[in-house]
C-alpha cells in the first residue's frame, strides 16, 4: 500500500491503539512494519491464526509474553567472540527462563496454524537450569556460582572483619591529625584523610591528595599487609567471576541459532496475540475474503469512534462505485476513512470494526484523495493539489484498485467542478475500478441514480433537530441542508431567504430529498425495533422448544423407569402367588389362605398405583419461573389465562400444552393443578391447561376408536426430520395398525443425520411383539437412511 494512503488514513494512529496489546519490543517492531497480504492463501491463514489464538483467549487461557528484555546487542557481541558483562547476561538469563516459559505453553496449543508457526522441537530448560545458579536474584553473580569463588568471598569477608578492628584502631591513634573519623577506599586500599600540617605523625605510605591539596591520603603502616592480601583476593575474585562469565556465553554461544529462531518467532507472537486481545477486546470480527470483488460491511464503524453510529454498505460486481451525498459534518468523511482503514486493516490480518457477515475482496492498492493538500512551498492552490492527486489515481486505478475521494471537483467553479466529477467517475468505471466518492453536486447524485455501475447514498441529517445523524442511507440521495444550518448557525433570515430565491435547482426535488430521508430515519428505526421483537421472539421459541424437548425425554426416562419397576414387582408377585399355591397344594386349604392371596393381590394393587404417584416436576416448575423472569411468559397473559380457567375442576380432562398430551385433574389449587398422564401425575401451571369440552372429546374418542382398513395401511412410514418423541408417538399407532393387515415387511424412512433418530428406530423396534427382525436397508435402497422390518406370521 503507498505511503499518502496510510498517511491520509491515519493508520498510524490506527496501529497505535494496538500498541497496548503487545508486551515486547520485538512485538512492537512488527507492529510498526506491517505487511499488507494480496495473496488470498497468505491473508487466509493470517486470519485463521488469529482466530486459533482468539478462541484460546475465549477459553480463559492465556500466553506468558512478559519477561523479554532486548538481547540482540548481546548476541552481536557473542558472535564476535566477546565475554558479557555481569548485567548483559543475567539480562540474557531472564531471557532464556521466559523463553522456556512460553516454550512449553506454545507446545501445548494444538490447533493447526499456530502450531505449524510456533511450536518447537527444542527448550532452553537444560541451558537455565545450567546457568540459574550463577545468578543471585538482584543479578549478581552468586557465592555458589564455583567453589574457588565461594572461599575466595569467604576469606575476603574474613579479613574484612580484622580490617575493621585495625582501622578503627588506627583511626583512633591518629584521630587528632586526621580531616574526618571516617576512612575511605580508592582502588582497593582503606586509606586514612589526613590533615597535610600533620603528615608527619602518621606512619605509613602517601597515596595520593585531596583536589584541594588540603587533604593527604595515607595507607597506615599497620593495615599495609592486610590491604595487600584484600587487594589479592580481590584480584582473585574478578579473574574468578571473569571464568565464570566466559563458561555462561559459550553455552549462550551453542544455542544462538535456536535463541534467534526463537526470537523472530517471539515478535510474530507477541504481534498475532496482540491482534487477538485487541478483537477480544474491542469486540471486533474476522471479514471474509470475498473471490467475486463484492464490498459487504455490516454494523462498520471508524475504530477510532468511542460512540461510534454503525452503517451497513455494499457494492460490488458490476455496481462499481457509491456516491454518498449528505451535509456538511454529516460523517461522510469519517465514513469514506472507516471504509479505507478496514480494507487496510483486513488486508493486514487484523479483526475489523464490523460484524459477523461482512467480506472484502483483496485489492492491490487503496488510492485515497482526502483533505486539503494545498502546498505554500510549491505555489499549489488546493485545486491544483487536488487534481495532481486525482491524476496519480486515475494512472494507476484499475479493477484491483480501491479509490476513495472526498469532495470530487471541489474548490472550483461549481459548474466546471460538476462537470469534471462526472467525467472523471465515468473514466473510474471504465478502468473497472471500485470505490466510494462523496459529493454535494446534484448533477452527480442524478448520474449516480441513472448509470448502471452506480449506487447512491446519503448522510442522515434529523432537519427538527438540525443535527447530523450519522447513518448511512443507501438509494437515497441527499440534500446538503445548507440553508438549514447557516440557519442554525446564526445567519440572518433575510440573507437565507434570499439565497433560495436566487438558487436555480428545483426547490420540489430537494424537499422530495428531506422528505425520503426523514422517511427513511423513521423506517429504520421501526425496523430496528421489529428485528429486535424478532429477535426476542425467536430466543423465546428456541428456549421454549429446549424446554419441551427436555421434559418429552424426562417422560420416556420416567415410562422406562415405571417399566421396569412394573416387571420386578410383577415377578415378586408372581413369585409369591406360586409359593402360596405350592403350599395350598402340600398342606390343603386352610381358611386363611383365600385372604392371604387376596391381601397380595390388594398390596400388589397398591403398589402399582403408588409407582404412578406424583412426579416430581420442580425442575419444570423453576423453568416456568425463568421464563416469567425473563418476559418470555407474559404475567397478563397468566392471570387472564387462570381467570378464563376457572371453571376447571377435579375430574376435568385436560390439553397439557408443553407436553401435547391429553390428561386428568386430579388436584387443582389457585396456581396449579395435579394432572395425571399416562399414568403418572405432573403439576402444572394452569395456564398451561385447556380443558377438553364434552364434543371435541367424543370426537376424539370416536377419531380415535375408529377402525382403519388394512389396505390403506402403507409398507413405507417416513419419519424424517421429526423429533424423538414425534417418531414415537407415529410409530406406535403405525404398529398399532399393522397389526391389522398381512403385511410380511415394511420400511421405516429416518435419514442419515446423526444417527440419532435411527438409533431411536432400532431400540423401539426391539420392543415391538409383531417384529421378527429388521436390518439397515441395501445401500441402492437407501442405506442407513431406511429400516427394512420383517414382522412376524
């Protein structure tokens, strides 16, 4: 992308509000060089990085880039063969242990283009473990970095201890000839300030004066040997310490070629989660590559904005440019800079201030014409600069170009203006080019509206207000309202007045424009509210259908549950019945034996009608809850419901909307009411209730009792795309029916799917008593999407 584009876009300041996501300086550097992709694979994989790290960040995991000091001085002098200094290496040690850090976290992200980027064969662990105790945690070089540097601290902090009952000695004997009671240390030796009158009366060997020449430095005699054994030791130390640091940079000189590996990888990092924290951030959304030149940008805004207005736009294909049209302050050119910073940004494999939806094809160069380039030190007027630039665009536009223009043929006679903006649009469509231009021309907005490669569009403006609105109209041309706003502006009436006697355009045509904008505003705000109603209606649907799906399975489990307590009790009856026969039989009839089995039978009565005691739906009752909590049940609606409800009583058969199944009350309270179902009894809301009257119920049992002929019954039952409990209640009155006919096989369509609802088949099936067998069908039969059943003679 040329330089005046990122220039005239701001990009920059764009890039600089990225800069708080990135931890490094090796991460701010690709910052400042981005690369602009025109490769459609290149660019994909950019964005798909960038998603695999977003969605690790959504997951609440996070990448340690922290703790990377800049190393790259100390690996040039590595490589010319030089020892570091103690705070350069221990600089690289901190380098070496975040290294490793991140290391092992990059090794356990395993999504295909990060780790094809980033993962390693190889860890500094072995390196840091080798050099972590060299190092004290300040950065200095540790007592324990060799045994010859640790009894060497140790016999210097030995001797230091006798230096200070010498030297306090000393200061004590030559106190009266000394400038202070303090000694000091140049070069390693502990040397006395002596006043120069009495150099005389202190013993010991001159090493130097005071800048003043007041002051004489002298070694007393006593602490000669000791300061020669300290400055030994020290010596002993610094050669020590010097040995240590050259075994540290030959073992950071073996791994510099992983070190650097490592380092360009680190920047790439560092700048791709960057991207990734700043779109988790900032809510922004991955564009789509378009392969058709299409330009969809849905709910974009400039990212700059802290209340931004989001606009929809698209173009494309054969409609080559927009003409937005609109007031002055209106948010065309914030617009028209939004447009050319997002494509940049898409193009950079950045998320964009848009929504879900939206896509861009890959340009080759954005060619911008914005704002004033009058130049003073090259005499040009801003017309002239102007038309340079329009020149430069129309050399290099072409059908790989994006050219944005704020203002086409401005700064000029309007007339000749007017006429110049056409032609040049005209010579843009002929060289393919795409693009968006704003303009105040009204010639402009009617060849916008008639020519075939055009679309128009205008700025809201709120003309009761007088105030711009920012949103972006599309197939409407605008008015520039400037009579509106000189108004509000303070201009004298009389002055406006005239102005609009002496304009020549058709006043009718531009109060068509205010009207069909202002008309436009009040739609759009009535359709924001019915795509939000919508929206609302449909989570409602969603969540009430969840609901009904959970309870249908919750139904099953239950039935299946009531089964199988059915059979155990039904074998513990059948066992006791025998026993008591078997013993009528060896002992005779006793009298008490009629009321022994007639106590079973009772207790085993009792039994069964207690397994189809309440169940426990408080589960479903919370859910009802939440719904009233959240709206999508409305408490008017209840009440009325419970109101029109009030003639239910106990006995009453009942529809039991959530379930869509028929039931009996058993209980009724103000609220709720007992319903038995199938055997089991449910509380339920009343308002979820509809009482059955008496002839749609005889007209349900006669529908029901009704006798089907076998011939109507078909050998193929298709199920596909019904619920669990929607085959299930098909297929039982399906098998009801077959029981009727002479049909020795028959079909039952379910589709491929998951394989849910064939799965569901087969269990149901192997409870079936007219059943032999069944089987997946031929694949040229079906496949698994079909059930071939054989039923028995």
């Amino acid at each position: 992308m040329n330089i005046r584009t990122l220039e005239k876009l701001d990009f920059k300041n764009i890039i600089d509000l990225h800069k708080q996501y990135i931890n490094t300086i090796y991460g701010r550097e690709r910052l400042s060089n981005i690369e602009f992709f025109k490769d459609k694979k290149q660019l994909e994989e950019e964005l798909f990085l960038v998603d695999e790290i977003l969605a690790f960040i959504i997951s609440g995991k996070k990448l340690d880039i922290y703790g990377f000091p800049d190393i790259r001085n100390s690996i040039g002098l590595l490589k010319g063969g030089f020892t570091l200094e103690v705070p350069d290496a221990f600089d690289f040690f901190n380098f070496l242990c975040s290294a490793d850090r991140l290391i092992k976290n990059i090794n356990r992200i395993d999504t295909p283009i990060f780790s094809s980027r980033f993962r390693t064969n190889f860890t500094f662990t072995t390196l840091v473990s080798e050099v972590e105790k060299i190092f004290t945690s300040d950065g200095q070089i540790s007592d324990k970095a060799s045994a010859r540097l640790e009894k060497t601290r140790k016999e210097i902090k030995n001797l230091t201890l006798s230096f200070d009952s010498i030297l306090n000695s000393s200061v004590n004997k030559y106190k009266d000839s000394l400038v202070s009671d303090n000694y000091i240390i140049k070069d390693n030796r502990y040397l006395l300030p002596v006043k120069t009158n009495r150099i005389k009366s202190v013993n010991g060997i001159i090493a130097g004066y005071s800048d003043s020449g007041h002051t004489i430095f002298i070694e007393p005699i006593e602490i000669v040997e000791y300061n020669n054994k300290f400055y030994e030791l020290k010596a002993e130390e610094e050669d020590e310490i010097s040995r240590i640091l050259f075994v540290i940079c030959e073992k950071y000189r073996a791994s510099l070629e992983n070190i650097n590996w490592f380092i360009e990888k680190l920047g790439y990092l560092d700048f791709s989660y960057g991207k990734a924290l700043c779109a988790f951030d900032k809510k922004f959304s991955r564009i789509e590559i378009s392969d058709e030149k299409n330009f969809r940008l849905i709910q974009f805004y400039h990212p700059s904005l802290l209340n931004p207005v989001k606009n929809n736009l698209e173009f494309g294909g054969d409609k080559n440019f927009v003409i937005i049209t609109g007031p002055n302050t209106g948010g065309k050119s914030v617009l028209l800079k939004a447009v050319g910073i997002i494509q940049l940004l898409f193009q950079a494999g950045f998320f964009t201030p848009t929504s879900i939806g939206s896509s861009l094809p890959i340009m080759d160069d954005i060619l911008v014409d914005i704002g004033d380039l009058q130049s003073i030190e090259e005499s040009l007027s801003t017309f002239s600069s102007h038309i340079l630039t329009i020149n430069e665009i129309l050399s290099k536009a072409n059908n790989k170009t994006l050219v944005l223009i704020d203002e086409l043929g401005t700064a000029t006679s309007p007339l000749e203006g007017e006429a110049l903006a056409i032609s040049i649009l005209q010579h843009l469509i002929q060289k393919k080019a795409y693009g968006i231009i704003t303009s105040h021309f009204d010639n402009l907005k009617v060849f916008a509206m008639q020519n075939e490669n055009t679309l128009i569009g205008s700025m809201g403006f709120d003309e009761k207000q007088l105030v711009p609105r920012y949103i972006l109209m599309m197939n409407i041309p605008g008015s520039s309202y400037a009579f509106d706003i000189a108004k509000k502006l303070g201009l004298p009436d009389d002055i406006i007045s005239n102005a609009k006697n002496l304009v020549s355009f058709n006043k009718e045509s531009d109060t068509v424009i205010k009207k069909l904008s202002q008309l436009y505003l009040e739609l759009k705000e009535k359709m924001e509210i019915i795509e939000n109603k919508e929206y609302e209606l449909s989570k409602r649907e969603s969540e009430i259908k969840i609901l009904k799906e959970k309870y249908d399975k919750t139904e099953r489990t239950i039935r299946k549950e009531f089964e199988q307590e059915f059979q155990e009790k039904f074998k513990q009856f059948r066992k006791e019945i025998e026993q008591e026969i078997a013993s009528l039989k060896k002992e005779g009839y006793q009298k008490d034996s009629s009321k022994n089995i007639a106590s079973m039978m009772d207790k085993y009565k009792e039994s069964l009608e207690g397994n189809a005691g309440t169940f426990d739906n408080s589960g479903y009752n919370r859910d009802v809850e939440n719904m009233e909590k959240k709206n999508y049940i409305d408490s008017s609606r209840i009440n009325s419901s419970i109101n029109m409800q009030s003639s239910l009583k106990i006995g009453d058969r009942v529809d039991v909307k959530l379930f869509g199944k028929k039931g009996v009350i058993t209980e009724i309270g103000d609220k709720k009411a007992k319903v038995k179902i199938d055997n089991f009894i449910f509380e339920i809301p009343i308002f979820d209730l509809i009482k059955i009257r008496e002839k749609e119920e005889s007209k349900s049992q006669k529908a029901d009792n009704s006798y089907v002929p076998a011939k109507n019954i078909p050998m193929t039952l298709d199920i596909r795309g019904k619920s669990v409990a929607e085959a299930e209640e098909i297929l039982n009155e399906y098998f009801n029916q077959l029981a009727l006919t002479n049909h020795k096989k028959v079909y039952i369509i379910h589709g491929k799917g998951l394989g849910i609802l064939s799965e569901f088949v087969h269990d149901y099936l192997k409870n079936i008593k007219i059943v032999d067998s069944f089987s997946f069908a031929k694949p040229e039969e079906g496949g698994t999407g079909c059930t071939i059943v054989i039923l028995k003679n």
